[in-house]
C-alpha cells in the first residue's frame, strides 16, 4: 500500500497535538490514585474508562480504589491515600457536614470540585420486575434496600419517595451493606427495589435475572410530585432517560451530576490544575468508552453548584475564558457558608452531648438552626 504525503496543515497540526500531549502528560504524575464505588457501579466504571486513556495516551496510572459507600470513599481522600475521590450526593453532604458526615468523627469537610459528569445518570430506583411496581405510588408496602454508610444512596431513595408523596415510614426498610449488595439482594428476592444508576452492573444482571427490572418514572409534568421532589433535593433537575438495562424507551427520570471529582481545599493547586485540564485534553480518547464518560465535557460542567470549585480548577477555567465576576460570586457565597458551617460546627463539638445519638440530633438541629439564621436553605434538617 502507498502511503498519501502529508500535507504541511497535517504535521502542524500533529506538532501541535504532540506538544498539548506532552505538557499535559508532564503536569500529572506517573501515577494517580481515585476513590470510587464498588466494582462494576457507574462511577467505578467510568474511572476505569479514562484510566485507560490516561495510561495508553499519556503514560499516566489511575489506580482506582473501590468504596462501598460514602465514607469508605472519602476517608482516604481525607487521610491522604489518594488524590481524589469519586463520588455523588456524598459530595454535598460531606461540604454539609449532613447525614453520615455529621457523625463525630467527621462534620463539614472543605471539599473542593475538581470536574463532574454531568446530565448523564438517572437518578433512578431499580425495581424487580415481577413486584408489581408500575409508578413510585406503588412503592408503598414493598421492600426497599436502605444501604448502610450509604446516605447519597438513601437519599435518593427519599428524593425519589418524595415524589409519590411517600417517605421511608411507607415503605419497609431493608438494611444492606453495599452498594452492589443491594442490587444482588434485589436479584435474590431479599428486596423489591434498591437504588442504581441504569447503566451499573447491577442492573444489568436484574434485568436478565427471571425477575426481570422496572425503572418507576418521574413524569416531568407531574407539577406536585416536582414540587415535593425539588423541596427535598434542590440540586437535581429533570432528564429523559434513554440508556441503561431494560430501558426499550425512554423515560422521565431525575439527574444530578456523577460521578463528581473532589479534592480538599489544601491539595496542591497545580495537581487539581493538571487533573482538570488533563480530563479535557484526553476527552476524546475516553468519551465513547463507557457510557456517561462524554458528561466530564467542558461545556457540561456546571461552575455555579452546590460546592465550590478548586482554586487550581478556577486557574484552569480562567486560561479558557470560562471564569466569569458571577461565577467568583457565587463561589464567594459557598466559602462563607462553608466558614459558618465550619465555624458552627467548632461552637457545637465544644459542648456536644457524650451520647452519639443526641450528639446526631443535636448537630442537625445546630445546623440547621444556624443556616436557617443566614436565610440559607439547609437541605437536611434531621439525620435521615
């Protein structure tokens, strides 16, 4: 075969191609470590996706360390045994010191955004097909999987609750220990509905176990079940679902963005700097892989959400003319609530209650008294 001549435009743009390649390759170190859900979830996999381009296109290590729920996933983000997390709901509530990071041991972290995928995953609860499930109504009475560690993963349970008028107290809880142990729970009877993005293993595998799986929708035009839902969790939006097991069409569901990248506040500025242009760079080499992964899009991350942004991310963002003065003042307000979350939960540890359960409710009630006292909306007032 003869080869075609390459035209100058074609080696400048290689030259060019090579030179991005090799700073981006340059800024991150051989090897980097994330924290992610448990093997086969939707955000492990996605990890693995853009692990795998880092390493054929850039020589770089993502080693991947799977979590069972939002601690396991934090805490070595937060002893430093790796750079990064990947994460959800667990995300907000960490910044919050809400749920299971109200606990002792923790209270409100200063977590940082460093990238997201976003409008991408169904917040969705995966239902046995032979339950009888039709409409989250009929939710009511079944076996629900409530995971322990797992509070992103319950509250969306509740978002979902929410919206057909329903909370926990109508359903029968189940406690389970995983993520992925919920979804084989679901598939061994033990439940009739847990908690899963559509694309996850687990799902997969319920909807060819003789089960069978139903995604119960959220109709879009269900103007009170909206307005519950949203009263419960202010961070989430509408979203067609199309991709996932079992889905032959499309239907209305509710999306947040996930897997969402953290970093703290004191990591080093020009790791997250690197990791955030890197996630751009090698967009192209990754987005197809894996369902989801063409979500860490630039144009897709939302710079104005419920956390604030890394400093290196925001040095990122302002070489590519995406940081804006609104921006800045929209992360301002979330480092003051974070300094008056922080600042609460300092007053409240040096009088808390030696009782771990007074203790819980005590810096709920704290917490949200002190938001409440800023007109600042809590999200979570009670410990769920």
């Amino acid at each position: 075969m003869t080869s075609l001549p390459m035209t100058s435009a074609m080696v400048a743009a290689l030259g060019l191609a090579g030179i991005a390649f090799q700073a981006s390759a340059a800024e991150l170190p051989p090897t980097i470590a994330w924290t992610a859900y448990d093997v086969g979830g939707h955000g492990y996999n996605q990890a693995i996706g853009i692990g795998s381009a880092l390493k054929q296109h850039a020589g770089v290590t993502l080693r991947v360390l799977p979590g069972k729920n939002d601690v396991s996933r934090l805490a070595p983000l937060r002893d430093d045994k790796v750079q990064f997390a990947s994460t959800g709901i667990g995300s907000i509530q960490a910044f919050e010191g809400a749920e299971v990071f109200g606990r002792r041991e923790w209270g409100p972290q200063p977590v940082r955004v460093v990238a997201m995928a976003n409008g991408t995953v169904c917040a969705a609860v995966m239902a046995a097909g032979d339950a009888g499930i039709t409409s989250v109504e009929d939710l009511r009475g079944k076996r629900v999987a409530w995971i322990k560690g797992g509070s992103a993963n319950n509250h969306v349970v509740s978002t979902i609750l929410a919206f057909g008028g329903l909370t926990w107290d109508d359903v029968v809880k189940v406690e389970l220990g995983g993520y992925a142990g919920a979804h084989d729970a679901v598939i061994n009877g033990q439940v009739d509905v847990a908690q899963g993005a559509t694309t996850t293993g687990g799902a997969a595998k319920l909807a060819a176990s003789p089960r069978g799986i139903f995604w119960p929708p959220q109709p879009h035009d269900d103007e009170a079940g909206w307005e519950r839902l949203l009263a419960v969790s202010p961070f989430m939006g509408k979203h067609k679902c199309a991709e996932g097991a079992g889905i032959t069409t499309p239907f209305d569901s509710v999306t947040y963005p996930y897997p969402v990248l953290l970093a703290y506040a004191e990591s080093d500025d020009d790791l997250a700097y690197a990791m955030a242009k890197a996630l751009q760079d090698y967009l192209p080499y990754y987005k197809d892989s894996v369902t989801g992964l063409d979500g860490w899009a630039l144009d897709r991350q939302i710079l104005d959400w419920v956390i604030p942004i890394h400093d290196g991310v925001i040095r990122y963002l302002k070489e590519e003319g995406r940081w804006t003065p609104a921006l800045q003042e929209h992360q301002d307000g979330l480092l003051e609530r974070g300094r008056l979350l922080a600042e609460t939960w300092q007053a409240f540890v040096a009088e808390a209650p030696s009782d771990e359960a007074e203790f819980q409710s005590g810096w709920m009630a704290a917490r949200a008294d002190a938001l409440d006292g800023a007109n600042l909306l809590p999200i979570w007032r009670t410990w769920e």
